[in-house]
C-alpha cells in the first residue's frame, strides 16, 4: 500500500492496541500531542460540526476524489466496531460529502465517527444522532459517485499522515494522530503527564507562580529581562 | 429591475405561493438542494449567528453600499408577514450593517430573518429576540446611512442570484434559494426525496450496505477496484 | 515604554478608574464602540472560545514571542484581581500558547480573562473553569519557553492598539479597547446611547418605522431614490 | 434558458455589437466599470496569470463541475472569433481545468482568452502563445471528463451574472462585464469619461489639487472638519 | 493628536532628519527591520503592485475611511517632496482608493509613493509613471467622498503604528517603519549589519559553513541532535 | 527515520537515480502530476519567488520548527551538488526563515533551489543570484536558532509527502515530488505523454475538436446533454 495510491481496498488492517486506544480515550488532545513529543497534530482548520463533539477510535482511512464520495460506501464495508472513518481528498474540496444517511450506515457498523478533510451536510441531524464529525467545512451541496478512490491507504488529512489501524483522538482542541505501533507507549506517557498537570494544577490555584515553579526566574533574567517601575 | 441597478425600491412584488413556502420549511437545506437538481447553494461561509437558527420564507432583496446600512431602513418598510430581508452589498464589506434595533424593526413587520452576505452585530440580543440571521461575519463596527443602493431588485448573494419574492431557506447546512416559479415543483420534489430518504435510512440502520442498496458493487469493478488483503 | 520593545516588565502601571471599568462592564462592545466614535475595536477574526463568554477589565499587556509562550508566566504575577490579559504576538502565530494550567494561575491572580491575538488549548475546561478566552485560533500546538518578549509595554492586539491599564471589552460581538484616561467619559456616553435605544426599541416595536424615526425621507428623496410599482 | 441549468448548449447567442465591443477594448476595466454607475465588476481575487495580459470580446458562458472540464471541450465549438470563454463552477473548485492544448484549440476558434472562476495550468506556454486568462488559481492538478455542466446560459462567475454575448473586459485591475444591450451606451459614456479625465490629469500635474479642482473645501469644513498646526 | 482621532488635519509634522532618510534608502527591508531589533514590519499581506516598486521616505498618514476616498484629497495638499502616504482604514475594505489621477497629484507635490491597507486601481499606469504602490489588494472598484477620516494623525496600518514623520521603507520582502527619533541611529546600524553580511557573504561563498562560521555544533550537540547514517 | 522525528540528521541518504532526474528536468509539473496517475503535487499556494524559477532535482528535507531556522544551517552541510531543500514546519509559521546568505551557502553546496511551506525574504537578491524558491510567503521578518528539528527524515510538505532523496520539480504551475523509487518510470511516462500531447497540439491548432478527437459526442449524448437554438 502507497500513500495515496488510487482504486485499492485493503480489507486486512493491523488496528491498534484496543487497551491502548481505551487508555488514549481517557486524555485530551492536547495532552496526547505533547505526550508524543509534540507531533501528529492535523491542521487547526478541522473543527468539530457541534459542541460536545469527541472522538477516539482505530482508523479506517478512505481517500476521496474530489466533490465524489463513491469511496464512502465502499469504506462503510470495511468498518468494524471502534473504528473512525479517516477522509482525506485528492485535492481541495468543500462540498458536502457525507450525511444522515452514510452516517446511520457507518454507525450501524460500529464506526465511532469521522475525520474529514472536506465537508459534510445535515449536521443537525447528525448531532440528534450522536454522530461525531471533525471537518473543515459544512456545505449543503451534493456530491457524485463516479471515480475511484481508496480504503485503507495511507494517506495525507489535514496535514497529517495517518495509516489504516492508527488511533485517531479529536475533541475541542483539535485532532490528533497516535500510530498504531506507539499508542500503548504514547497512552502510557499521557497518563504520566496528566499526573503531573494534577500536581500543578493545585499549586497553580494556591497561587504559586510558574515562575516560581518552574525556575524561570534566573534564566529569564540570563536572557536580559529588566524589571522597571 | 435589472441587476444591481442602484436607487430604486420596488413595492409591488410577487411573492412565490404561500402554501409551497409553507411545504418547504418542513425540508433541510440539503434536501431541497437537491431537490432541485444540485444548484441555488449560498457559498458555505454564510453561518448561522446563533445555534438552532432556522429561516424559511419569501425574498425581499436588499443591494447595500458597503459600510453604508440606509437601504435596511427603506427596506423595512417593504417586508410583509412571511418576509426574509436578503441583503447583498456591491463590493466585500464585514461590518456589522445591523444590529437588534433594526431587528425589533424587522419583527414589528413580520419578516422571519435575515440573509446578508456582510457582517451584523448584537448578536446575543438577536438570540433572546428570536431573530435568525445568517451572516458571513460579526463585527460590531457601525456603518453610515449616506449612499443610495436599491430594495427588490435582483441581487448576488453570496454568489446566488437572488429575485425579490423567491423562497429562501436556511439551516445549520447553509442557504438555499428557490425561485418564486419554482417552488411548488421543488416542495414536491422534496417531499418526494425525503420519503425515499426514510426508506434508506431504515435500510442502513438495519446494517444494509449503499454498496448493495445502490447495487454498486458491479460499476466499482468495472471502475477497476481491486481488493487486497 | 514604547511599542514592541523587547526585554522589559513594567511593574506598576495606571489602571482606568474602577468605578469606570465597573459602570463600561453593564455595556456591550458595540454600544461602547459607538460611545466612542466608532473607534477601538479589534478586528473581527478574534472570538469568544465558548458561547456566552464576556470580559470587562483593565488591561495587563503581553507580547509574545512566535510559538513562544514565556511571557505569559511572567506576566502571571503582574496580573491584579480585576485585570485582563492581553497578548499579542510579534509575527502571526496560531499555536496554542494557553492552556487550563495557566489559566488556573491567571484566575488565582484575580484574572478576569484573556485576549490572545494567537491560538489557545484546553478550551473545554477553560469553559469548565469560567475562565474567557477571546482568541483569533484553537489549536492543540504546544509552545516553548525560549525567547523574550514584554509585559506591560503598549502593544497592537488584533490592529488595536492596547496600553497598560487600558479597559478591554470583550463580548460575542467582538473586543473593544477603550483609552484608560477615556473610561469614564466612555461609559458616561455608553449610558446616555442606551438610554436612547430604549426608546428606539420600544417605538421600532410598536411599528414605527425608521424612515420617519429618523427622518429619512426627504433625504432619501433628494439623494434620488425612485419607487416603483 | 435559466440560471445554472445543467446539461445544455445554446447554440445561437445573441453577441454585443461588435463596433462596441471594438470601442469598449480601448478602455481599462476601471473607467468602464465607472461609466455603468460603478456595477458588473467581478471579485478581486480574479487575477492574470501572467504580467500584461488582458482580454476584451464577447462571452460564450460555460458551467462546470467540481474538478471537472468536459464542457471546456462542448463550448470549444461554441467558440467563434472574437469570443472570451467565461467559466463559472457549480462549487468551489481550485484544480487546473485548462492547459495549453485546450488554449490551442480555442485559439484556433478565434477566442480571444479566458475567464474562469477556478484554476488552470501551463501557465507558462500560455503566455508564449498569448492565450491571455484570468483565474482565481493556478495548480497543475488535471480533471475528469464525466459529469455534464451546461454551455451559453447564464452563469454567476466570480459574483458577477454573465450572460451570453455580454462583453467582457479583463485587465491588470480586474474583470467587469457589460450587458450586450448597454455596450454602446457603456462604450460612448467611457470615452466622455475618459475625455474628462484628460483635462484632470493635466490639472493634477500641473499641481492643481483635488480639494481645489473639486470644491471640496467647503463640503469638507461643513462636516467639521479641523485643521490644527 | 490620538490614535484614530477622526476629522483632524495636521499640518505641522516633524519629519524624519533628511540625511538619515537618505541614508536608510540604501537598504533593505529585511536589514533595516533586523537593525531596529526585529520590530516594525507590516504583515506580510502588503504587496508591491509592480515588480521592483521600492519606497523611501517620511510619511504622511492618512486614516480613510471604508469605502471612501475623500481624505486622499485632503492628504495631497499636506505631502512635500520626499513625503510617502501612508492610508490606514477604520476597518477592512478592498476597494480601489486610489488611482492615476490622485498618483498624478501626488507625484506633483514630490510624494515618492504609496502604503495602503486597501487596494488601488489603474496599475497599469502607475506602473508607467513609475508611482510605486505597496496595498493589501488591487480592486477597479471605485469609491465615494462622504466622511471624514483625517490626515497626519497616528495610524494602525496593516498591523504596525505609523506617527507621522516617520521613515516608511518598501521593497519586495515588505514594508517596514522607523519612528523618526530613531532614524539615524537605525541607519547607522543597518550600515553595520551589511558590512558584516558582506564578509559573511564571501565566506558563504566560499564554501564555509554557518555550522562552523556561527559555532554551532557544540550548541547543537547540547541541544542533543544526533547524527545517523 | 519515522516521519516528523526530531532531533536527528541523517548523513546517508539514497539519491534517485541520477539519469531519471536529468530526463524529468525536460518535463513541466502538470505533465509529470498526469504521468504518475495524478499525485504527488503540493497545495497550490506554494508559488515561484520570482518568474521563471523553476527547480528539478533531489530532495535534502529539513524539519523546521516555527519562526526558527537553525536546522537549514544543518542542511547546508547535507546537501550535494542537485539537491534541493524542501522544509517543512511543524505549524504553520510564515517568517522569512531564508535569505540570501543561507542562500549563497546553498548555492555553494550546489543546491539547485529551495522549496519551503513557509516564508524567505531577500527575493531580490535571490533572483539576482538565480536561486529559485517556491514558498507559501514572503516576509522580511527575521528567526532566531534555539530549538531543534530534523534533517533528511519524511517530512509532509504543503500536504504532500517528501522523503530525502525523492525527485522534487518546481514551475510556474506549482510542485511535484516523484519518489525516487519511481522516478525513471514516471519520467518514462512524461516522456510518452508529452509526445502525445505534440499530436494532439498539432491537431487542435488545425481546428480538429476534442469533440472529435476524444469522440466524446456519444458518450455526452447518453449524458443526457442537449442542444438547443
């Protein structure tokens, strides 16, 4: 499988950890993005379509062709309980490439969500149902079904690579993406830092100044900053 | 009444059938677009101010002067119970033309909203007021009351042509506009595509493929799609 | 101070008069706008992170760094009960140099909010927390600790100019700045605008129409509007 | 023939007069737009693809699909001399749907250059034939041929309604469309235009000022305006 | 004089020291921003609207407002030889403000050229009287003469503080602005910083690394970078 | 070497082969996007710093980290005779990470060009010295060397995928990258299809239709296309 390699359907993927994507689903993206090192962040174009919206499950990823979304159908066959559609596009498109409909298919299959970079349509309808979605637009407009795209490719969404099995976590902070190979060890990771944040926290509502807790004071002052009245 | 003619109001215009305007507020947006063969979409950057704002009702046409919100006080005078003030502008202007003053004049005559291709402001009042806008930007920056545009002629609104007394619905998909001609066929036509869509979504709730719903499966072989495993 | 210098924390700045930040707290953004001679604002792509955040308050300044976020520590312990960060960055940046642990220590300061003319994190417990944020982008970016800015020099936020001490209105309108040595008379002006929309609201109810509230018609007429039937 | 119809060709359009069209193409697209009472310009993010281009001739209209240019090839032969081809998309769309061996077929019909609402491609052999086009992009990624849109019905191109055989005037300012039944009167009004402005050039150079050759001082002290030393 | 003070008209301004003008038209934008410490670029959307359009000199600002053109006029009455105008508006507008009659009258009275956070028309023609423009957007769109801006007043254009007096300098990498109580000191450091650069430059050339040149390895080896094959 | 690593440099990287890259330098980027099946191209907001760049040759990458560029010093000394620098981000930050010392260093590596999804600054000096860059700005505000990113790892460019050693071309139409895997079989590919587009060049300059050519009259028939007078 190459990225973005067009007309192919992988139907055998090696998804992720599920104790590690469990794990990953307790933190928030931002937490899980420095918890990696700070990489595998999409772009911050990508927005949830209603409040509240959140995400965490394995990636099945489709590659759509412009203003065409045939390849939605054919991902719907190869989702299983727990995963994410991932979509990205062959180039720049802002129509409204999925619905209610595709979305009661996907979620009769267990699918958790979708990632898209492009847009999507009834997202009233799509809320009532509890359906999340992360995009970059929403747009009535409709789309055809005429040309071949792929499944479960790697591809490129939002600036981020994702391959079919990675764990994708979205919420009100972004998207991010934790490859399949790394998710117990970023999950791990996460849970350390988040039990540091607690301990900060608490000094930080005490009133304890970072400069203070982090021993910024000298370094700052190494750096040259001058204090005046 | 030619386009973006400047300086005239029409009074007397016809309004599209009272009872189709009344069938199309019970269809999405996305559904009447469609219904009427894919065209009539506002661009996808105009958005609802509030969540939950809905409008469906009969065009009154407003070409504004940018910065400049005199015709919104002409065009008062113009809108009848049922009404939608649809304000387009001659050249790109984000300020916020209107604002709840305007709005509590709008209400007093009837209209059901507003539609403007520009910014507007006191949006937390329009909220309480119940009065829905879909707007391109917010931006509490006033604007003049110096230079003539016109009130019911046809107007660009966010790249649709829009005549004085067609129908316009909007939703949290976007802005769609039917011509005053036009809209008892596509009323129908709506009808006619949400019970198929009643249908459908039954079909893929009960775990039913658009693969196999739509028979597809024989067009994407010929296509060329190859599954691996 | 002048604007932009790098390196310097000023330590004891004018605040405007509290009883004038208490008395422009009651206003909103465009209706102090007005007050002002429609003069202040920040540009419109600045936003509140969560529905229904508002932020009156006196004006503690920050200039960043790009992807930089050290000042916001330092600027941590100049920050007063009743104060309002306001940050603006040296080049356009869009990561997210905010996040819940900083604000836990900006609102044990007595911080009323933040402006950041960049991107913020941890926007879900900033909602939880009650702590405003208006922002130009979310993003779950991390920053570093490297470079040194400023706090309390006069900085341009969002094409505003802002000085230290000056009073900072933030609401889903947008954000407004108003002058400390102005407060007073702007919230004096504020007041008196109100007052007179009170009425203008009541008469726009009652069906009067601008054009004779205002006196429109004879002007409109000169400037050569023509009505058609 | 309505607006956006899909899936025709008019074959017999009615073109502006060509003695109009002749006398139009000596003007620059910004007195011609003053001389229509400052309407018909397209959006300013139209741009020539390469320094000095410029066009003038009437439209053959053509509507597109997304990323898709089959009726580039149906209004080739709609394309007579002296004719600009004017594209307009039913969605936004960026990808290159016109190259050179396009341009070489529609030169070869004697069109004079291009305007499309969306992006093109060889650029570079496009200026060595001087195949002048104006677009909103330029992204060498190619299009399909499988989804029909229409050829010489009325389009909305860049925010701008054009109708078939309107004349069509691009330069380094912009593009602005004269309907074919004012060309005449357009053409005559920027050449008495263009006379005036003669006369005030020279008096500008001459070191006469506006404020002077217009009797603005008067005006301008009425509406307060101070002078300070 | 205040920031954004509207309806005021300075005429007495204290321009920069001529010499330290003239001496800061020998070099760039990107030396002189580095020489001032990294300060006073405008944002990178401020274009030249020709190839090789550069810009010296002390400015004469101009707070417009959208829309409207008047207090160009006003302007030009106030700009002596070596003067640079520099147009700020109350808020964002696109339209063309400023053409080659007004480039005529300014030539006329010695002005070296154009800042505008707007756009411009005719560009053509100032190309060829050799009128150099830096705008945000170049627009046929004409514009009106009804409210008052004012002239020699401190402006927020495209992101930077302009007094006027101040040293204004443009080339293709931007605009940058000197406060004129720093003129010579910045233009003695701008003189030092080349000199060095030229050192550098042959050094570069000569195949010398900045790795050795800036003594970066140990730094980059403590940062912790590792070489792999 | 995983993609978006930091902290690394790779010394050792496999250059694709020497003869392929030579025979893709003949073809422009829209020929090669087609002869690879329509991949591999770049955002089209990466555009040419001046007219007439153009850069084939092998791809050095660089991982930069936001308004820091301290790793194109690391580059430098990676790069060979035919190579070009393609850096990426890892947010999006517009600075003018390069100039034209950095690019005299380049150029005495043997560096053909730089592409880079961010901003450079010296773009007069750059043409002069006839080193070509493709960027997403330009900007003269300058970066600083504190933190470390990567060099010769997989980076995602302008959301395309670039490993060190793939063929990277740049033209007026915007970037493409083959991998070096593929590259003699895709410049094979251009190879046939530039000869076939001599043909049909020769035919439509003739005045043959690509109605005719394509025999594309039937398949529009069954479309459903009508012709009307």
């Amino acid at each position: 499988m190459t990225l973005n390699q067009l007309g192919v359907v992988k139907r055998n993927i090696v998804r992720a950890d599920s104790a590690a994507v469990e794990k990953l689903s307790k933190f928030g993206v931002a937490t899980i993005h420095e918890a990696m090192g700070r990489v595998g962040l999409m772009k911050p174009y990508m927005r949830p379509i209603y409040l509240g919206a959140r995400i965490c499950g394995t990636a099945v990823t489709i590659l759509l062709q412009p203003s065409d979304n045939w390849m939605m159908h054919v991902a719907a066959e190869q989702l299983q309980p727990g995963d994410v559609a991932v979509a990205a596009c062959t180039t720049d498109s802002f129509d409204g490439f999925f619905g209610d409909l595709l979305a009661t298919s996907f979620q009769a299959r267990g699918a958790r969500g979708l990632i898209i970079d492009a847009g999507v349509r009834d997202v009233d309808e799509l809320e009532k149902m509890g359906f999340p979605v992360f995009s970059r637009a929403i747009h009535a407009k409709g789309t055809i079904k005429a040309t071949l795209g792929s499944v479960n490719i790697p591809v490129i969404c939002a600036g981020t690579l994702v391959n079919p099995g990675d764990v994708v976590i979205a919420d009100a902070d972004g998207v991010v993406v934790v490859p399949a190979a790394m998710a117990r060890e970023v999950a791990d990771a996460a849970e350390k830092r988040e039990s540091f944040e607690g301990e900060k926290r608490d000094k930080f509502a005490a009133g304890v100044l970072g400069l203070d807790m982090y021993k910024m004071r000298e370094p700052l002052e190494k750096a040259g900053l001058k204090y005046i009245d």
